[in-house]
C-alpha cells in the first residue's frame, strides 16, 4: 500500500512541485496551505510523513510540531529559510527529525523522504536482540519502547534510533557522518548540527547531569560513543 506523505506550504507553486516528485515516487500526497487545515489533516488522515514549512498562515510550523509531538510520532521534515539557523535548531529540538533549507531541490527533498520513510523495522540498528538492557537503561526494540530505572522515556523516532544504535555497539565511537547515514539515511555532506541537536535532546532525557554525561560521552575530534556496557 502507498505511503501518504502530507505536504505543507503557503506558496502553492512549492506544493504543487513537491507532489509532482513525491507521485513519481509512487507517494499519495495530501496538501494544506494554512497551519490550521495541516494540523486537522494530520489527525484525520494520519500521513506516514510530513512536510512542513515553519512560515505559514493562521499556525505556523514549530507550532504545529509542537502540538503534534505531544499526540504522534509521526515523522516530520520541515521546509526553513536558509539563515534561520534557530528555527531550524528550535524545530529539532520539538521533534522534528530532519531540515532541507530554502531554496531547495525538489529532488533532493524526495530523496530525504525516501530515507526517512526508509527507517522502518528493516533497519540495521534493529538487528540483534529484541530488548537490550545495560544497568538502569533497557530498549525494547519491537516495541520501539526505552525505560530508564522503569520509566518510560518520551523519545522521537529520530531519538530512539540514535539512542538503538548507540547501545548495540556500546564503546565504539561514530563520527556525525557514521550517525547520520545510519539514523538520519542520506550521505553525510559536511558540517551539520542535525545529529549534535539531536544528542543534546537525548541527553536531556537520559542524563541526570547535562555537564557530565554518564551514557553518550564526546570524543574529542572525533565524534561520539556510548559508554556503557551491554549485560
């Protein structure tokens, strides 16, 4: 069956070229101009995906993450003005798992939806055990559930693959781009704050204290690893 991404975008010309692309690719598309009729669409209709411009009439997009993160894990793509740095950074840290920068490439931006749309239950980091526990932290891969001292964390898809990948290879250290092939799925193409925003919002989940972390730990000119060990 189809996937159904939904595309949101004041600027019709936008829609109107994305969903040419995205039907290529054998996706039914739904399309919103405003923030209000995105969010209605997204809880009626239930898209696999969405893309979402953070400027739009009426609700704007990290408003609409927002409100959407607290009742889906739906994944989101937003759409961001190219020097709205912030807005981009902001947005990740609602939920939203990846950016493609104004002016874009409508066949690049197919090509993100691909790779997200790609990490499903064939994923790599889901090879291995079903649940896996190192001292307080247990992941429930099947579930795609992780507890800490027997509480549930609220992680983003994005989060939870990161965090999946981490603990099945517990000491090994990845460079940004060995994370963002295997969680964010496209080549990595140079610097990208993407994978650092990410960790920084698992770490507030997981870390008691933010200044020494215990679980994912820097290293220094090289990337990052998880420092425990699978028991």
């Amino acid at each position: 069956m189809a996937k159904t991404v939904l595309v949101v975008d004041d600027d019709v010309e936008t829609v109107n070229l994305v969903r040419l692309y995205l039907n290529r690719d054998g996706y039914r598309v739904l399309t919103a101009h405003d923030g209000p009729n995105a969010l209605q669409l997204a809880r009626e209709k239930r898209p696999d995906l969405i893309v979402l411009d953070l400027m739009l009439p009426g609700l704007d997009g990290l408003e609409i993450t927002r409100r959407l993160r607290s009742e889906s894990q739906v994944p989101i793509i937003m759409l961001t003005a190219k020097t709205a740095e912030q807005d981009r950074v902001t947005g990740l840290n609602l939920g939203a798992d990846d950016y493609v920068p104004k002016p874009f490439s409508p066949r690049e931006l197919a090509a993100r939806v691909r790779a997200v749309l790609r990490r499903l239950p064939e994923e790599a980091y889901l090879r291995g055990p079903e649940e896996v526990t190192n001292g307080d932290l247990t992941l429930n891969f099947a579930r795609h559930e992780a507890y800490l001292a027997g509480r549930r964390l609220n992680l983003t898809p994005t989060e939870f693959r990161l965090l999946g990948v981490f603990v099945r290879e517990p000491g090994r250290v990845f460079s940004r781009g060995d994370l963002v092939g295997r969680v964010l799925g496209y080549d990595f193409d140079g610097f990208d704050r993407t994978i650092d925003v990410h960790i920084l919002n698992l770490r507030r989940k997981l870390e008691p204290d933010l200044d020494h972390p215990k679980f994912i730990v820097n290293v220094h000119g090289v990337g990052y690893k998880y420092a425990g060990a699978i028991r």
